[in-house]
C-alpha cells in the first residue's frame, strides 16, 4: 500500500501540470498617451493624456490633459485641464466605442480607443481628426501592456 502513495502524488501532480491556465485580462489603474494634434495657427499641439482607472473595477475615474502649443503665436502656449471621463457607444456607430473626456471647465474631448492601445481624437462634427496629408492622427499608448502571450503569439 505505501508504494501506491507516491505514484497517486505523481499522477495527481501530472494532471494539475497539464491544465491550461485562465486568461488574466489586466486592466492598468493609469495610462499615458503622447501625441500631436493638428493646430489652425501653430505648428502642432504636443499632448500628454493619462487617464485614471479604478483599480479593481476598470471603471474610469479621471483625466489629466496637458496641451503645448508649438511655435503659437502670443502667451497662451500651454493648456492644462483635468476632470472626469466615460466609456459609451458611438450613437451613429453602436459597434464603435468612444471615450469622453468631461474637464471642470471647458469642452468636452472625445476619443476612440483603437485595437493597438492608441487613441483616435474626433473633431467637432464626430470625424476622426487627420494630418495635412489625411493620415490618421492617434496619440500613441506610452503605457506598457502587460497581457501575458498566449500560445500563437509565443
């Protein structure tokens, strides 16, 4: 009978061995994009987002929105805003995803989260915002993701 015991513990630890692990979807509590926006009388906008996201939950919290306008003309450069933010649905493309940026005074921002991690700013009338050459303008994911690999991507 005692020899049976350590082959039961080997097969029992084979068998937890050879089970596949859960998908994680990590969620980050802050993320950070960097990017230029188009600017009608100056060279560009450099733009710092960081969106706040609750810990557990994923839900958003806030917003902080850091604006520098290059080469602008007169004293006002830089623009700095902070506020609250959501997640909803495009009304005219229910598959599309927005995020609204609401700061404590002024306009509200309105951005679509691409499948890289970036984000898509969209103008006044809902259209994406493009350069002078009618490329897409994103500003770039500057946090890290951390998802593990999953075996295609090995």
């Amino acid at each position: 009978m005692r020899w049976h015991l350590p082959i039961l513990i080997s097969l029992t630890l084979t068998a937890c061995a050879g089970t596949p692990q859960s998908q994680v979807e990590y969620v980050p509590s802050t993320e950070k994009f960097e990017g230029t926006l188009p600017c009608g009388d100056c060279s560009g906008i450099d733009t710092t987002l960081v969106l706040k996201r609750d810990a557990i939950t994923g839900e958003p919290r806030s917003f902080y929105l850091h604006q520098t306008r290059i080469d602008a003309p007169g004293s006002e450069r830089v623009d700095t805003s902070w506020g609250n933010w959501s997640k909803s649905r495009d009304v005219s493309d229910f598959e599309r995803r927005i995020y609204v940026l609401q700061p404590e005074v002024g306009a509200a921002h309105v951005y679509i989260p691409l499948e890289n991690g970036d984000l898509q700013p969209l103008g006044a009338q809902g259209a994406p915002l493009n350069d002078d050459n009618d490329k897409d303008i994103t500003l770039q994911r500057m946090t890290p993701s951390l998802h593990l690999p999953t075996r295609a991507t090995e």
